[in-house]
C-alpha cells in the first residue's frame, strides 16, 4: 500500500501541505470547518502520522534535523561532530540529512525532518540553492532554523559562518607578500555566499596591492575535486598557467593538485592556497597553504544559536554570528626520513 503523505492530502483538498499539517494539529491558524475536512480526508485515504503522532500530543520531540551538502570531507564531519556534541549536551537527538549538493534532495529532506516535528533545523544549503524560499515551510510550522557555513543572510534566520571575505583577503595578501602577482581563482558559484564573499575578498586584497587579474583568470564553479579538476583545466585552456591559485574550498585544491600530477606540472610550481584545511595537508610533499576555518566550533556554535532560540519566549531576531579563520601553520611533510621504525 503506498504511504500517504500530507501532500497527498493537500493534493485532494488543493489546500497547501502546510495547511494540512496544520489541521492534523488543530492549530489554531486553521478553521474549524478545514480540520474536520482534513482529517476525515486524511482517515478517508489511510494516513499514517509515524514520527509526527508524537507532536498531536506534544509540542516537544527533543530532536533536531541537521541537512549538509556531503559528509565525506574533513569540515562537514567536523561541524556535524560540533553539532552532535553540543546537541547531546542539551539531551536533543540528531536527524542527519545529506543532500549531496542536490537541490530537490535537500528540500525532500527538509520536508521529511517537517513532516517528524522536528524541534528545530541546522542547515547548510547546496551550491545550486540559489534562494532561500524552501525553508519557509519551516518558518510556517514555527520550526526554528539556522544557517550555516553556506545559507542567506536575507532570509529571516541566524546564520552562522566564518568571515570569509576577510579571511580570503588575508589569504591572497599573503600570496602578494610572498612575491605573487599572478594569481588565478578557482571560485565557488557567485549565487552563493561563501562563494561572492571569498571572491570579493580576494578582488579587495588585489586591488589594495594595485594588481589585477583578467576575467578569464576567474573560474566559477562548485565545491568539490570534480569541479577543481574542471576548472583547472578550464583555466590553462583560456588563461594558461598563473603563479599560483587561490582555491575556494580545500576540496577544490585537491581538484587541482590531481590535474596537476595527470598533466605533468609539479606543485612546488604553482601554490595553491585553499580555503579550509584537512588534516591531509601534511602528507602532501608540496603542502597547501590554508585558510583555517574553526570547524567543529562553527557547528557547535550553530547549535547553541538554535537552541538558543528554541528556548526563547519571545519572537526572536534573527542573528548573523561570524567566527573568524586565520591562515593555518604550514605542516612539516611526513616522509619516510622522519618517520621512526
């Protein structure tokens, strides 16, 4: 028998999915009239609440939704680790929803986490989220929700993020300090913020050093390997090769050092500053250098901002909390000369 859901529902009643929610709840937003009509609709078609009945009962499941892009990277599992901790803390369980940087993935997510009763989400937005209205059903359903890392600073809910323009700025005029003029940038998308805000740091920090770069220079794209791979490639092809590239995430420098070693050019020959670190820095021969962003404090700071606001009794305004990152120390390769036996 197929499960129904409250979408279903609003599909025969051509009301909305939150009304319907609504309705299952008695809220008091919801007429008297729709909510026998919902729930006798509801009983008519074999609807079954599962996770929900525990919200007709009560208005707490001391449960949270968090919904990341991917977990196989070293900052997403230590933001989520952040998460857990702090959450486990306050005696909240966590729902993980992974989106793997797909759009319609991550709103069924959401809607799923909804549709439970979540006490409250985390979020971090794929890069092809370019607005932010899927999450209004949350705001609806008076779920509270906070951005982080990736998310919009218009939308009505705190966010939580590292100051990645200033940071990015840092980066590049440590470039320029270390005597580099031609630096090319393997951009994230300018839809998103991360993506905008390290760009513009990196223009500010050319411009205060008087240089500029050509457009073709400037590779737009995604976040992971794939697109470091692409764009470089991408780069050589209209630009050629610069003295060193400035990466918008660590992911994409690795993109970047395996096109590399595939075309024959040594690292040693272009650095790569990336935004972010890992832990597998230090086994690279020709080390990147990083942006270091505080990766479990960001996720332990974005529960405490939810939890915050779960707990406030009063409407909240919402917050924009930023952290700061600072350029990582350089790692000492790990070679076979310095390993003892």
């Amino acid at each position: 028998m197929k499960n129904v859901r409250l979408e279903d529902i609003a599909k025969e009643l051509d009301i909305t999915k939150v009304s319907v929610s609504k309705a299952l709840r008695d809220h008091k937003d919801i007429s008297e009239e729709t909510r026998k009509k919902v729930k006798k609709k509801a009983k008519e078609m074999g609807y079954h609440p599962n996770l929900q009945a525990r919200s007709l009962t009560s208005k707490v499941t001391n449960t949270i939704g968090v919904i990341v892009p991917k977990i196989a990277h070293a900052f997403f599992a230590a933001t989520i680790e952040g998460i857990y901790k702090a959450a486990e803390k306050e005696g909240y369980k966590v729902i993980l929803g992974v989106s793997y940087e797909n759009e319609q993935l991550e709103k069924e997510h959401l809607e799923s986490m909804i549709n439970m009763r979540v006490d409250g989400l985390v979020v971090s937005v794929t890069e092809k989220t370019k607005k932010p209205d899927i999450f209004e059903d949350a705001k609806e359903m008076g779920i509270n929700l906070v951005f982080f890392d990736r998310g919009f600073t218009d939308a009505g809910f705190s966010y939580v993020k590292v100051n990645d323009r200033e940071s990015a700025r840092k980066g590049v005029k440590h470039l320029i300090g270390l005597g580099y003029k031609d630096i090319a940038h393997l951009a994230g998308y300018n839809t998103s913020t991360i993506g905008k805000q390290r760009r513009a740091g990196y223009n500010e920090a050319l411009q205060e050093a008087g240089l500029s770069m050509a457009e073709s220079a400037i590779i737009e794209g995604g976040f992971s390997e794939v697109d470091g791979a692409r764009g470089f490639n991408i780069l050589l092809e209209q630009y050629g090769k610069p003295e060193a590239i400035f990466a918008v995430t660590y992911p994409v420098g690795l993109g970047i050092l395996s096109e590399m070693h595939k075309l024959g050019i040594s690292p040693a020959d272009i650095p790569i500053l990336a935004f972010g670190d890992s832990d597998f820095n230090q086994y690279l021969e020709t080390p990147f250098i990083c942006i270091d962003q505080p990766n479990y404090e960001l996720g332990k700071r974005a529960f405490e901002q939810l939890f915050k606001e779960m707990k406030a009794k009063e409407d909240v305004i919402p917050e924009m909390v930023i952290l700061s990152a600072d350029l990582a120390k350089k790692p000492v390769w790990i070679s076979s000369d310095n390993l003892s036996v």
